[in-house]
C-alpha cells in the first residue's frame, strides 16, 4: 500500500505539471483525462506526455525500490461526459464511449507500454513517434488498429 501511495503520489504530481484531471483511482488503478472539466486544443498532447512520464516514474520507482512494478496504459481521444452524482460521496466522474475504450486498450495492453487508437494517434502524429501494434479485438468495438506511443519526435521535445 505504501508503495502504491508512492506511485501515485507521483501521478498526480505529473498530471498537475500536464494540466491533466485526475478523476479517480480504483484499487491500483489509475484514471485521469485531459480537457475536462474544461476544454483544451492540446488535450491529447497532454495526456501523452502525462503517460510517457508515468511509465518513466513507473520504471524509476520499480528499480529504486527493487520491486517489479508494472504498468499498461490505454489512451483513446473523443468526447465523454463527466460530472459529479450520488448525494452521498460526492465524486467527480467521466463516462461514455471514449472512457470505454481507453480502459479496453489498457486491459488488452502490454506491460510498460502506452496503447493509443489511430484517432489519438492521427491527433499526435505532429509530435510524437508510434510503432504499430496491428489490429486488436476490444469488446463491444470489434477489431481496431493498435499503436504503441514510442516519445515526442525530436523536433517537438527541442
């Protein structure tokens, strides 16, 4: 738990640097979208450099500690709706088809990996560098093309 602690104290510190929303953690699972609770041009650039930084931190807290600590993220862009309901635990979410799907490339994806769409990638593909996966199986979408999000192109880190 401790260690846990730890990596996500990290997360939400590198999602304030990105000006990215945390919207919750559920067990050892971290949730967190750009553009919302208001909208940005460059939400999709945020959330990737949010995940390349939380696989680096990921790496660096596992080899510090000397635990093998593993890491899989699913990044798709679209609209979703999110707000806050219940009348006890007030907790702001984020629902809908785009929320869907990222969570489905993340449990399909490969440990320390970041998994995009082609919709994200296609969005990103200015600034950051992909390598095929090929076509994955997610439930309820059928078979869909796969990238890995290798970094920022070098011209864009510069």
């Amino acid at each position: 738990i401790e260690m846990l602690e730890t990596l996500f104290q990290r997360f939400d510190a590198l999602a304030e640097q990105q000006g990215v929303e945390k919207i919750k953690t559920v067990g050892d699972a971290y949730m967190a979208a750009a553009g919302v609770p208001h909208a940005v041009a460059d939400h999709a650039e945020r959330i990737a450099r949010l995940a390349l930084a939380m696989v680096d931190t990921c790496e660096r807290l596992g080899a510090e500690s000397g635990m093998a600590l593993q890491l899989r993220v699913g990044i798709h862009s679209g609209s979703a709706i999110s707000g806050v309901i219940a009348q006890k635990k007030f907790a702001y979410d984020l629902w809908g088809d785009t929320v869907n799907t990222a969570s489905r490339l993340e449990s399909r994806g490969v440990i320390g990996r970041i998994q995009v769409t082609e919709q994200t990638r296609e969005r990103l593909a200015h600034a950051f560098d992909f390598e095929q996966r090929g076509s994955l199986y997610l439930k309820g979408k059928g078979r869909m093309a796969g990238y890995f999000l290798i970094g920022e192109k070098s011209s864009a880190a510069a």
